[in-house]
C-alpha cells in the first residue's frame, strides 16, 4: 500500500510539473505571437496599401516618380528582414522614391497582375510601368542602384 501511495504522489508532481510547463509555453508562445503579428509599418516614409484601388490611384497620380512596392507577408522572414532596409532608404532617398507596402495575403488579386512568385518582391514603378523587379532579399546597395539607374534617367 505505501508503494501505491508512492506511486500516486509521484503521478501527481509529474502531473502538476507538466501543467506548468504547459502553461509556460503557452503564454511565452502568446507573448512571441503577439508582437510578431503587430503591424511593422509604423513609419510615416513607409506606407502601407490596403487595396487595389488605392493601389490603381497611387500609379496613375505617381507621374514620373519612381515607386518602390514591397510585396510582403507577415510570416515571411526574409519580408522582416528587409523592412528596416526599405524603412531607412525611404528616409534618405525621400526626394526620389516614394516606398509602400503590400500584404499579399489581403491583396491576392495582385499576385497575378504582378507575375509575383515568391516574396518579398519589390517592384520598381515608374510612368505607371512595372520597370524592374527583384524576388528575395538582398542588400541594400541593390536597392539603391536600381533607385540611381531609375531617377538618374529624368537627369540627363
């Protein structure tokens, strides 16, 4: 009998020590999940488009400005990673570029439009044509030459 009794009682922490380790990593797993899912695009250089019409009025009102569109998805890693990049080209490229962002998961209609296969896509807008393009992410002197051969144009 006091090996049933220790039996039981040994059931009972493992019991009790598996709840609070589940308990553990749920709310640890919420606190990650919380601040991953907030919205990254706080920064005024960096606007986000919310539909195709606003989209459609962006490239029509855009004239010979170069638009950069950062196709993005909230669980991509590479999309994160190349947010702060963009984030610091729109500021100090104000005078050329206009930056915006767009999730694919609430615009899937312009998947097709823009041939996009993968992201983060970031396509290069100008005189409302698609002039270039880049899949995946790369550093941010990729992004700044591309900018160069599209504003440099208007120069000369």
């Amino acid at each position: 009998m006091k090996e049933n009794l220790r039996y039981n009682i040994l059931q009972i922490r493992l019991c009790a020590l598996v709840i609070i380790i589940f308990f553990f990593c749920v709310v640890s797993c919420k606190n990650d999940a919380s601040s991953q899912t907030q919205p990254s695009v706080n920064n005024a250089a960096v606007r986000s488009i919310e539909n195709v019409e606003q989209l459609n009025k962006i490239i029509e009102t855009s004239e010979d400005r170069l638009l950069i569109l950062d196709f993005y998805a909230d669980w991509c890693l590479p999309c994160k990673e190349l947010e702060p990049i963009l984030e610091k080209i729109a500021n100090e490229e104000s005078d050329t570029v206009s930056i915006y962002k767009i999730d694919i998961e609430r615009n899937r209609e312009l998947l097709n439009s823009f041939r996009i296969t993968g992201v983060p896509y970031v396509a290069f807008v100008k005189n409302k044509e698609n002039v270039f393009s880049l899949t995946g992410l790369y550093p941010k002197n990729m992004y700044l030459k591309v900018i160069e051969r599209y504003t440099k144009e208007n120069e000369s």
